[in-house]
C-alpha cells in the first residue's frame, strides 16, 4: 500500500508546482489532468478496502504514471513559455446577442427528428443482433454488444449505425453544447425566470439530447454534457472573481457537484443497459481508480507487440481507414478486461488502463514521454488560443474537448478521437450554428448573397481561361 501513498504524495507536489507557477488557474490542462490523476490514485486506495486486490504497485507502473503526468505538465510549461502566459487570466467577453425563440424551436424539432432516427436504428441494429423483444434496457444493452467497443465482427458484417443518422446526432451534439451554454448564460445572469419561455426551451433540447446518448448505451457523453455546463458556468464567474477566489468560494458546490455526477453514473446504470451489484462507494471507487491496478497488472503479463504501427495509439484513424476501404486492419477498443472482485464476491470488469497504457504498448517509455509532452502542449495551446482570442465560438469548442485531458487517467483520446475528421466537422457546424443564432435573418441572406455572387465570379473566371 506504501507505493499509493508515494505516487499521491509526488502527485500533489507536482500540483503545488503548478499552483506556484500559473497560481490557481482553474481550467488550466495540466492542473486539471494532475488533479484527476490524484483524485484516481485515492480511489484506488479507498478500492484496497474492497475490490482492488493490487497491493503494490510495481515500479514500471508509478514510472508510467509519474512520466504522464509529468511531461503533460512540461508540454503545457513550454506553450504558455512560447504563445504567451497572462497570470491574470483575461476575461471570456460574451459576445452572443439575443436569439429569437423560433430559432431555438428549429434546434428542438431538430434534435427530436435526430432522437426518432437514432432509436430507429438502434432498434434495427439490435434486431440484426438476436434481440426481438420490447424491453428498451435490454435492446440498448444489446445494441451495445454490437459496438467497436466490445467487438468488431458486426462492423465487418455491416451492422453498424447509418453513417447519416451518425452525422445528424453528431450535429445534435454540437446542438446540446450551445443550448447549455445560453442556459448557463441565462442562470449567471439571473435570467433563470424572466425568459422561462426560452430556457424552458433550452431545457428540453438538452434533455432529448441526454436522453439520446443514454439510448446508445454512453455514459460518458451525459458526463461530457455536466461538465461542459459546469466548465462555462467558471468562465462567467471569471469575469468578475479571480480563479483562487472561485475555488475558495464555491468548493463546497464543485465538492457536491462531484458527488452528485458520480451518483448519477450509478443511477442510470440499468438506462445503459449496465447492472452490477455492488454498492454505490464501491462502483464509483472502482469507476475512477480501477485504470491504475488494472495498469499495473497489464505491465505485470507478457505484453504483446503492436501488430501495426501505433496499433492502439491511432486507432480513431486506423477505424476511418477502414470505413474508407484503405486498410483492411481493424480491431475493437477493448483488447483486454480485468476482473476484480468486491468483499462480497461481485464482480467489477475494467477496460481501461490510462492513456499511458497505449502509448507505452506502442512506443515504449520514449514515446510516452513525446506524446504525452504533445498532448500537455496541444491542449494548452487550445486553452491559450481561448483565452486570447476571447471569441464565444473558441470558449464552447475548448470547453466541449476540455474532458480529453481530465479523462485521460482512464484512456487516450488526442491521437484517437480530437485528431479526427469529426472535430474539424464538429467546429464547422459549431461556427455555422452559432452565426445563424447570432444573426438575423437578413445577415444571414447577405451572406448567402455573397457567397453566391463569389461563387458565380469564379466561374465566369474559369471560363474565360
């Protein structure tokens, strides 16, 4: 048990450090991913009482999680080093105008058409599966079963979601974040009551939304959604408190906010079609700390090599490679579970190792250190470009990717889901999103007009080469 005790002591040093150099920057990357990393670290200690039979860690794997934390650390020290560091942290300027409610009611029938055909197809896909019944827990559990997630036979079948329906829920997405944050918007203001119609209807979108990621079985993009809304809720409080006075202040309601999400994760775990039976500590405990042993017992086997290049690292492009008939390679997210057990004998299966995990299979210790220094330094650089540019667009795109690096202690996302088409795909529907919200009508049409008549001018010059 002494090595938990070491790594969270040089953890919190490592956090002290930060404070040191940056003060109490709150939403700062490295600050955030160091805490979750300590807040795992004490999970899987209190798991020692129950579920987590590792009692010592073994070297190589405080290395890898000293190494990640670390050089994260370091990658974000040498972009505020080189793109410039405000201490004060300059304020978000809100810079969304009123919006007109029928706008707000195209996003709601929007996202219940988006709702209707994602329960089409999860329907559909869990029929070609073996599920015939009416039990909707049973039909997401086994619409679930079919995901890339568990397996990649269904995939290489043709059972997946229609790559429409795919796109349009995405676009849902990007939907729920600006809606939370005009609602966030409207609670710091007080505006709570006095535009009911509008928040009312804000509302409803995010809830169709949650209800949407809970009908394909992901916990985490309802996880994703709270902490986006507590995220910009900082932003706006930022504007007139500094980072140290938010944190002094409102402890007690980020402490309970904590607590409520990892109660919830428990509630909705039948909406997901998940069960387990064990207690609401034990499962959260397991939840947040379960990557650490379960790091440590992969780095205990004879670990395999990578059948690819960056087999586990890149294999958000690898699936697209594949989708696109370039590689014929392709292989599940889950490679490997681990099984615990509680005092009670209930079982706890875990799939996640941190992101150190993958990068170690892949590349070693050095390329651990190269890409976790990458993804210190590219997050940063999203967080300063926020910060300096001041634009509404940059706070909710920062804010919507943010979880990336808080939830790396459980697995790696940079290199597998934000290096991806749909992130570029994600920001053009956010930009054009917000421009129609923030517009009127006939800016819009001016727009359209320009376009156009530029459009109609590079033909004419074509035609005349």
């Amino acid at each position: 048990m002494y090595t938990y005790f070491i790594l969270l002591i040089i953890i919190a040093v490592i956090i002290y450090a930060n404070i040191k150099l940056y003060g109490f920057n709150l939403l700062s990357p490295s600050f955030l991913y160091s805490c979750s990393m300590l807040i795992s670290v004490l999970c899987s200690m209190i798991g020692l009482l129950s579920w987590n039979n590792v009692t010592k860690l073994s070297f190589n794997t405080c290395l890898i999680i000293l190494l990640s934390v670390i050089t994260f650390n370091v990658g974000e020290f040498f972009a505020q080093k080189f793109f410039g560091y405000d201490k004060k942290n300059k304020k978000v300027i809100d810079n969304t105008k009123n919006i007109s409610i029928y706008k707000i009611i195209i996003q709601l029938l929007f996202v219940v058409f988006c709702f209707v055909l994602v329960f089409l197809e999860v329907r559909r896909i869990s029929y070609a599966a073996g599920y015939y019944g009416s039990n909707l827990f049973k039909m997401i559990k086994t619409y679930r079963s079919t995901s890339i997630l568990f397996s990649t036979k269904y995939i290489e079948s043709g059972i997946h979601i229609n790559i429409i329906v795919a796109q349009l829920q995405k676009v849902a997405e990007v939907i729920c974040y600006v809606n939370i944050y005009f609602l966030v918007k409207s609670i710091y203001g007080k505006k709570l009551f006095i535009e009911k119609k509008k928040n009312i209807l804000y509302i409803s979108i995010i809830i169709i939304c949650i209800l949407m990621s809970l009908l394909i079985g992901s916990r985490l993009q309802s996880f994703v959604y709270i902490l986006f809304s507590i995220i910009v809720y900082i932003f706006f409080l930022n504007k007139k408190l500094s980072y140290k006075t938010i944190i002094f202040r409102y402890w007690k309601y980020l402490l309970v906010g904590v607590i409520t999400v990892s109660g919830l994760f428990y509630v909705i775990l039948p909406l997901t079609g998940r069960k387990t039976n064990a207690g609401i500590v034990e499962y959260t405990s397991f939840y947040f700390g379960a990557p650490i042993p379960s790091l440590n017992r992969y780095i205990s086997s004879p670990i395999e090599k990578p059948k690819i290049f960056g087999e586990e690292t890149f294999r958000g492009i690898q699936n697209v490679a594949y989708k696109l008939n370039i590689s014929d390679y392709i292989q599940p997210i889950t490679t490997k579970w681990e099984v615990f057990y509680t005092k009670d004998n209930v079982k706890l299966s875990s799939n996640i190792y941190t992101s150190g995990k993958r990068y170690y299979h892949d590349f070693g210790y050095l390329g651990l250190i190269v890409l976790q220094f990458i993804n210190g330094f590219m997050f940063s650089i999203l967080y300063i470009s926020m910060n300096k540019k001041q634009m509404t667009v940059l706070t909710i795109f920062f804010a919507m990717y943010l979880y990336m690096a808080i939830d790396q202690i459980r697995d790696e996302y940079l290199f597998s889901s934000f290096v991806h088409i749909n992130t570029v795909f994600k920001f053009a529907i956010l930009y054009c999103l917000l421009y129609f919200l923030e517009h009127s009508n006939e800016e819009i049409k001016d727009l359209f007009t320009k376009i156009k008549n530029k459009l109609r001018g590079l033909k004419n010059e074509i035609k005349n080469r």
